[in-house]
C-alpha cells in the first residue's frame, strides 16, 4: 500500500488519483500533465503555468542546473521553487536522457540524489538507463542490472519527505518490462516512471507504447502512481490513460512551437500551412493563422503563443480525458481519438488485446454503453458479460432470440440477445452494460462478439438444449456459435 496516491474513480484502466508530495505541501490531482521547464529558457513563465493553464506540477532537469555554471549557485541559494517562481510540486530529471543521447555523463545516483535534495526538489530521479527500443536482448538485460542499481542507491540515499522515482526500462521486451516494474514496486520509491519511451512516441509506435505500460503495470503494485515518461501529446493522452497512466510531462508544447507546429486533439499540423484555427483557446481566438505568423515581436511573439495554445489544447484534453472517466466513457473518448490517425487505432487495438487485464479495474456500472465501431465489441464489458453467462443458471430448453419473444412457444424460457454481448435473461434488460445504445445497423463485429456469448452459454450448459433466432447474422458469426445450438435466421422467416 502506497499511501501517499489515492485513487478516487477508475475506468477501464484509468484513474483520477490524489498524489501527495509531501515537500512541497500539495496534493495533485491526477491524471497530471507536467509542463517541461528548460532552466535556461522559460518559454511561458512557471507562475503562468499554474496561473492559466492550471499546471499542479511541472518538471525540470536537475542536471541541466548542476552542469550550468551561470545558474546552478542561484538555484542551490534561492531554491527550485524561488528560482522558477512556482509554488506548486516540482519533479526533477536527473541526466538519464543526457546519458541516452551522449552515452556518458560525470554524475552518479548519489550526488544527482543529492544535488536534488539541496535544490529543493520534491519528486527526484535516480540515474538509470533508458534503454531504446529494438536492441538486443543481452543489452537490455545489461542494462536493467545497472537501472536496479540505481535504484538501489536511491532507496539507500538521504531524502527526506522529497519523493523519488523508480524508472521502469526494459526496452521493447514486455517480460523484462514487467520484471522491472515488479523489481520496482519493491522498493521503498515512490513513483514509477516508464521509461525510454520518447523513440516510440516520436514514430506514433502507439502499440508498443501500449504494450510496454501495460507489461510494466502488470509487475507493479495496482495502486503505484505510474508516469509515461516524455509523453505529452494531446492526441495520446486518453489512450494513455486508459492503459494505467497517471502522469505525463510535455516538452513537445514547446519544442514543436519552435518548429512552428500547431497540436491538435488528432495530430499535429504545420502553422505555415494553416488557414483557419479550429480552437478558441484565448491564442486561437484573437488571432487567425495569417496574424500569429506576421506577428513582428511587438504585438506578441510567434513560437510563444503557438506554445501556449500548445499547452491550451494539451490541458484542455486532460481535463476532458478526467470527465471522461467520471461519466464512464473513457474508451469511447479514446475510440474517438482513434479514428484521428491509424497509429492511434494501432494503440487502441492493443489495449483491448488486454481487455481483460481492463475489466479488473473496470467499474460494474456506468452512463451508458455506446456502440460506436467495431473496437466496441472487445470493449472489458462484454467479455464481463461473457464470464458472467457461464455462471447463470439455465432451464432445460431455451429459446435465445433478437427479436419478440413468440406468443406461443414450448420453450422452458426466452431469453434476448443482443450483439455485441449475446444472451441474457429478460430480467437484467435493465442492467448495466445490456441498456447499451447500439446502431440498428449491427456490424459482423458485434455479431460475432454476441456468438461467443451464446457459446459461453452453451459451453457451460452441456445438458441445455438452446436454439437461437438471430437477425441474419454474417457467416463467420454463424460459424462461431456451436454447432449443438440449433439457429433460425429471422430474416427467413419474416419475423
Ligand atoms: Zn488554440
């Protein structure tokens, strides 16, 4: 039991916690985005971060400060909070992203530790060893062994109340991943950094960055704050989320400003190549994007007030991503994020190949269902449904239809079914997720889906003698329910 993170509402995987950080006196909310702060250059100024855009957190990077001569006495005097005027959480980076461009840094975990601790960080980092994706399996290994070393020299470092990560690395190999993230959770650390995930998020490799988070939170503890490290693009956020994290840190508001591209909610766009803005954030609103390229330096600044609309959309989706999962809608809202790029739909489908990891945290009852693609059909709730049809109790002879039950009828019962959950007494019509709202027009997806329910059913009743009536389902539909059940297209017989 971590007591210091709380968590108040689940959905499927995602939470909306309260991380306690104890040195800096504050509790955040999470799901948190943490704006990236370049010591050397502030592009929005901290104070505006909390101010405007209700940043609770942010990060910065403790190593950029110790090995910067014309700041580092400043920041150890006046303290990180003084120096970069925020009152709020700070978390600090310790060189490990240095240590994976340059190969080589002149800092170990103790002094770094340290170094953070006098600058008055609340959330430090040890010196592990973000291992790329796609290397061989011998060097992830080698590297691992130096990441629990680090590890280990932070649980054995003085720290105080200021809290300390434990990066998860592993590289592209789910079994390493997991391991780590066992290896993590026993540690006496606090928060749990997935790491070495900036390669993956940069070529849209949405599916494996599912894949590592979900590898990473099957070893760790079900309530350990879990940060995707170096993530931040608002297009992601709400898989993300829905995979198990809780944390994220964006520099790309501000290193994409300085490429002139604009994020969006479905992708990134390029401001030269721009006519109209389709946000009313307050930079979207008072300028078109003729104005915000002509801007001279007097009336404003051109890559500033793209970061800030940056940051305007990045925060804007993170407060939708919350109602998200306090209304229940978590994975439609990533459905619909899935529908903005095929990199997307990749992540999506990987997270349901994990459905029923979901359902374990998934919530018994919600808003209502949608039914809004063929992804729906693999959603946790109706593989709940199909595990929960084996354990109902059944008569000798049932009729399972999608239409009327028939007025006359020798059956011992009549039960619904409706794709994509299948079968199910009359009595639960009223239940959570069978009020689902589904398309008239089902696709082949959820008939299959609703097959594999009626053959659950009929698995677990051998004995059960079921014929279904079903409403001119395709083929690979039909093949799917058991050949024991006898079926009746109703389309045929004009019912
Ligand atoms: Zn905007």
């Amino acid at each position: 039991m971590r007591d210091h993170f709380e968590i108040r509402d689940h959905d499927a995987a995602g939470r909306i916690g309260r991380l306690e950080v104890p040195r800096a006196g504050v509790t955040v909310e999470t799901p948190a985005l943490l704006p990236v702060v370049n010591p050397n250059v502030l592009t929005v100024e901290p104070r505006r971060l909390a101010e405007e855009f209700g940043a609770e957190m942010l990060i910065t990077n403790s190593y950029i400060i110790r090995s910067t001569d014309r700041i580092r006495d400043r920041v150890l005097e006046e303290g990180l909070h003084d120096f970069l005027g925020f009152d709020g959480a700070i978390m600090t980076d310790s060189g490990s992203f240095q240590l994976a461009e340059y190969g080589d840094i002149d800092v170990t975990t103790e002094e770094i530790i340290e170094f953070q601790r006098r600058i008055g960080s609340d959330v430090a980092t040890p010196v592990d060893v973000p291992t790329p994706p796609d290397v061989d399996r011998e060097r992830a290994e080698r590297e691992l062994e130096t990441t629990k070393r680090a590890l280990a020299d932070a649980e054995a470092a003085e720290t105080g109340e200021m809290l300390v990560n434990a990066p998860v690395q592993g590289s592209t190999f789910p079994d390493l991943r997991e391991g780590a993230g066992r290896h993590a959770s026993a540690t006496d650390l606090d928060v749990f950094p997935v790491g070495a995930m900036v390669p993956l998020l940069n070529s849209y490799r949405y599916a494996e960055v599912v894949e590592a988070v979900r590898a990473a939170k099957r070893g760790l503890d079900p309530d350990a704050p879990v940060h995707l490290f170096g993530a931040g693009h608002p297009m992601m956020l709400a898989l993300a989320v829905a995979a198990g994290c809780d944390l994220f840190d964006s520099a790309a508001y501000a290193l994409m400003a300085r490429d002139g591209r604009y994020l969006t909610v479905s992708g990134t766009e390029h401001l030269e190549e721009m006519e109209y803005f389709p946000c009313s954030c307050p930079v979207c609103a008072a300028h078109t994007p003729a104005e915000l390229r002509e801007l001279d330096g007097n009336d404003g600044d051109t890559e500033q007030l793209l970061a800030e609309h940056n940051l305007h959309v990045t925060f804007e989706e993170l407060r939708r991503v919350k109602a998200a999962i306090r209304s229940g809608n978590l994975l439609q809202l990533v459905d619909r994020r899935a529908r903005g790029h095929p990199a997307m739909l990749d992540g999506l489908r990987t997270l349901l190949d994990h459905a029923d990891e979901l359902e374990r945290t998934d919530p018994a009852s919600k808003d209502a269902f949608f039914y809004t693609s063929h992804e729906s059909a693999r959603r946790p709730e109706v593989r709940r449904h199909h595990d929960r049809l084996s354990r109902l109790a059944v008569p000798d002879r049932l009729l399972l239809t999608e239409s009327d039950a028939p007025s006359n009828h020798d059956y011992d019962a009549v039960w619904r079914v409706k794709p994509p959950f299948g079968p199910f007494p009359r009595a639960l019509s009223e239940t959570y997720p069978l009020t689902a709202e589904v398309p008239e027009r089902v696709d082949g997806a959820a008939q299959v889906a609703a097959a594999e329910g009626v053959a659950s059913l009929a698995d677990a009743n051998p004995e059960t003698e079921i014929t279904l009536g079903h409403d001119d389902w395709v083929p690979r539909a039909v093949d799917a329910v058991p050949e024991r059940v006898e079926t009746e297209n109703l389309r045929h017989l004009g019912r």
